[in-house]
C-alpha cells in the first residue's frame, strides 16, 4: 500500500522538470487563446483601418483599370502593370499582416513562452497506435475539447442571434439605400458584428487558459521516488555528502591537531575541553585560538601537547568560554584578554624558570564573565 501511495504522481513538477519539459517543446499552449488574439487583432485592425484601406484599394482598383486599349494588347506591359498593381495592393494590407502576425505570436509567448524544439516534430510510432489515441480522445483533455466546441457553438450561436435583433431595424433599411452606402454600411455592420463576436470568445479563452495551466501541471506531476531521485542526481547522494563531509572535518580536525605542538599553551577544563593558544608578538594582535576540542579530541590535544612539551594549563571556566566564544585561528574576545595575559604571564615565567630564574606563582583568580562559559554563548562550529 505504501509502495503504491509512493507511485502516485502527487508531487509538484520541480524546476528541474519543467525545464527539461520546455527544452523537448512540452509547454502549456491555448489554441483558444492563439484563436481569440488573432481574431481580435483581426477585428480592431478591421475596425481601425478598415475603411482607408478598402478606400486606397478601390482608388487603386480604378488607376489600375484606366489605361489604353493598346496596352491590354501588349504582351510587354501589360504583366509588368500587374505586378504593381500587386505589390500595391500588398503594400496596403501590410499593417494588417503585420497586426495579425504579431497577435499569432503575442498569444503563445504570453502563456507557454518561447519554446522552440525538434522533439515535438520527431516521428514517434507510439502515436499510431490506435488504443493510445482512443485513449487520448476519451481522455479529461478529449472531453475538455468536446465541451468547448459545444460551448463555442453555443456562445457564438446566441451572440450572432442577438447581434442580428439588434441591428435587424439596420439591416432591413439597407434595401432602399443606394449602392454606394449601402455597401460601406454592410461593411462597417460585418467589422462590427466580427469584433463583436471575437470578443464573445474570450470568455471560451478565460476558460481553456487555466484549464491547460492545470492540465499542464498535472501531466509533469512526480511521484516522491522521482523527487527523491532528483534531488539525488542534482544535489548528490546524502550518504556520499555525509561521507564527505565527515572527509572534510578529518582533514580540518588533522590540520588543526598539527598546530598544537606550536602552541604556547594548552588551557583544559582539565577532561572535557582543550583550547591550544598561541601569541605572536612580532604580528601583534591579541593571542589566538589555533586548535580545540572537546572529549576524545581534547584527550588528543592534550596528548600531543604532551609529546611536543607544550605545558598543559587547569583553568575550566577559561577553557570553556573560549572554546564557546572563539573560531579556530581567531583571536581571543577582548572580555578574556585579563585572563588569557595572566595565563600567559606565568607560562612565559615557567620558561625562564627552567632556564634558572625564580618559580613564578600561579594566577590566583581569573576573572571569566560567566554568560561565556555556557553553549549558547558558542561562536562557530565545535
């Protein structure tokens, strides 16, 4: 049952998928919405330049027609007048074929965006098989198509019948009109009842645009497996991150352990933690913090201190704030310079105690603020 449940194609698609999908020209696409912007450009362009273009081409009409008996006889120029007549005739409708160009891309850039792909046009035999296609035509999508054309019959159906009870008392007037104005009247009527109509349509197009969003969206959904796997193939295996992640904090952890012989001292809590100072006079600065650990890394601290004659210092609330406050390599915070210089102080004397100076007294009392010797006070990785 779970196996099954994790099969199931609930998962939202990833960037991922819907990237790949657009490169193989997968996209939501509304032949709906391609349709009604082409219409409608169709329409305004009419209503808009419909009449000084029908005006230059009847005046065209006439110039083209008003020449000598003798040229209609001259097998010379008589194709040459023609294709002027043609280019003419072309240069004027070309705002036109421009708009409605412009409106056949505008609508799918507008929903699916530019997807341009040699996937959709390869030859795949799967898509002559019978079943399959019964299958698609039977599908939601088959069903879908089938309600917007009844729609689409319907909409277009009522809105021509009230378009014509509306400007029946027109139409009805046109019989005793003159020639003349009764053509431009039937041609301002038929732009007008086309843009009328076109505009009925966006309400199929308000429709079928969500609908193919979603359908879209649900054709790319993923099972959790798939996810999964994704998430495997882009951000890597977990277990293979872990690994080298634990990789990566060994090699720190022994780049770490090789500063401790160069430490000046080793301040311990005395088991449970171990920071390894340094100062470098000649740099200036305050002392900093070259290595730490707590526990088993500690114990190793402590260890190789030992093995290097580093001296090995009993301070825990010292050890502790600076093993919460300070990043390796870091210098020490300023609340801890009193201390960590009376630390100091005496491992400094212990040197030149062996070199046969007087035995230096330990630092009575360090003062460490208490807020800095908790966990919640830590700065950086431990």
């Amino acid at each position: 049952m779970a196996e099954e449940k994790a099969q199931e194609r609930t998962e939202e698609p990833t960037p991922k998928r819907l990237r790949e999908a657009k490169e193989k020209g997968q996209v939501a696409r509304s032949r709906e919405l391609n349709t009604v912007m082409v219409l409608l450009a169709g329409a305004f362009g009419g209503v808009m330049l419909g009449q000084n273009m029908i005006g230059s081409l009847e005046r065209l009409m006439v110039d083209g027609l008003a020449f000598e008996r003798a040229t209609a006889f001259d097998s010379y120029l008589l194709p040459g007048i023609l294709m002027q007549f043609m280019l003419d005739a072309l240069w004027l409708i070309t705002p036109l074929i421009l708009l409605l160009l412009v409106a056949a891309f505008v609508g799918p850039l507008s929903l699916g965006g530019w997807s341009f792909s040699g996937e959709s046009i390869k030859f795949k035999p799967e898509k002559l098989d019978p079943i399959k296609g019964l299958g698609r035509v039977f599908s939601l999508k088959g069903l879908m198509e089938l309600l917007k054309t009844l729609a689409k019959f319907i909409v277009v159906t009522t809105a021509a019948g009230l378009l014509l009870w509306i400007d029946s008392g027109e139409l009805l007037q046109l019989g005793s009109a003159s020639i003349k104005p009764a053509l431009a009247a039937t041609g301002e009527l038929i732009m007008w009842g086309f843009l009328f109509l076109t505009a009925v349509l966006v309400l199929i197009a308000a429709v079928d645009v969500p609908f193919q969003v979603w359908d879209h969206t649900r054709q790319l959904r993923m099972t959790r497996q798939e996810v999964k796997d994704e998430m495997k193939e882009t951000e890597g295996n977990p277990e293979v991150k872990a690994k080298t992640r634990s990789l990566q904090r060994e090699m720190a952890r022994q780049r770490m352990m090789t500063e401790v012989p160069k430490a000046d001292v080793i301040i311990t809590n005395p088991t449970h933690f171990a920071v390894a100072l340094r100062y470098d006079p000649e740099r200036g600065g305050a002392p900093r913090m070259v290595a730490k650990g707590a526990d088993l890394v500690a114990g190793e601290i402590r260890k190789i201190a030992l093995e290097a004659n580093v001296p090995l210092y009993e301070a825990p609330p010292l050890a502790r704030a600076i093993y919460y406050n300070t990043r390796i390599n870091d210098e020490i915070p300023a609340a801890l310079y009193v201390a960590v210089a009376q630390v100091l102080a005496y491992i400094f004397q212990l040197r030149e105690f062996r070199k046969g100076g007087a035995y230096p007294q330990a630092p009575a009392d360090l003062q460490v603020p208490e807020e800095m010797t908790h966990p919640r006070a830590a700065k950086g990785p431990r």
